[in-house]
C-alpha cells in the first residue's frame, strides 16, 4: 500500500470532503485539520513537485484551479484568493504529492485564516465542500 497521503485520499483509502473530481485531478477540503479551510487541488497521478509535472497535468491542474476558485468566490463572496505551493523540503514542501493550495481571504484576516472557524469539525467542512460543489459551473 502506498504511503503517500495524497495518494490514498485520491484512493479513498483516506477519507477527505470532495469538491471536484475529474480523469486528472481532484479538490477536496482535508478533513485531517492540518490545513483547515483550504481546498486542495491534486494530480491524481503521483507526481512528486513543478519539476516532475507534464504540460497535460499543468494544464489540468491550473483548469481545476480556476473553476474550483470561481466556485469558492460564487459560494462565499471572499474579498480575495490566495492560491500557493511548495516544491521541494527546503522550499516547505510537505506533502511531496503535487497539489495547490486555494485560501479564501476576507479583509482584515493578514495572513491568518478566519475561514472557516479553526478546526472546524468533520460536518462543517463537509457543508462547505457541498456549497462549493453546488457553485461550480
Ligand atoms: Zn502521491
């Protein structure tokens, strides 16, 4: 069995909320409360980072982006998107399964996230997931 986190939640080995899911990619909020809030958008292929990533997947990945943030922005109205990635430990890589990081931001929030509460619970990250799966075109 593989070990990669990503991997087993593209594997629904591993539970997470499911926001979009096509033959290349898939978004999800994590349920594991490491990164509360943030939509994650992942390869479904395992790709370590940027270096190792195919033009095709690139391209897949930036189109899920875009309509997973249109999405987010239909859903809850944030003032602003920050959309980021690590690659590499030294760059602050975690999780060494290629995916972008999609963070509301309101006024006022800095770089501390106010969306959602903190460690929202399992039922209340799911609802969110199910308002931005209801908002995408
Ligand atoms: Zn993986």
């Amino acid at each position: 069995m593989t070990q990669c986190v990503f991997c087993r939640i593209v594997g629904r080995q591993i539970p997470a909320a499911v926001v979009h899911e096509d033959g290349d990619t898939l978004a999800f909020m994590d349920l594991g409360q490491v990164n509360p809030g943030h939509v994650l958008v992942a390869a479904k292929d395992h790709v370590e980072n940027v270096f190792d990533l195919e033009p095709a997947q690139a391209s897949a990945l930036a189109g899920t982006m875009v309509r997973v943030a249109r999405a987010i922005r239909a859903a809850f109205s944030p003032h602003g998107l920050s959309v980021y990635q690590a690659n590499g430990k030294a760059a602050g890589q975690t999780v060494f399964h290629y995916h972008l990081h999609l963070v509301p931001r309101y006024e006022g929030d800095g770089m501390a996230l106010s969306w959602p509460v903190k460690n929202p619970p399992r039922e209340e990250l799911e609802a969110y997931a199910g308002r931005i799966r209801a908002s995408l075109a």
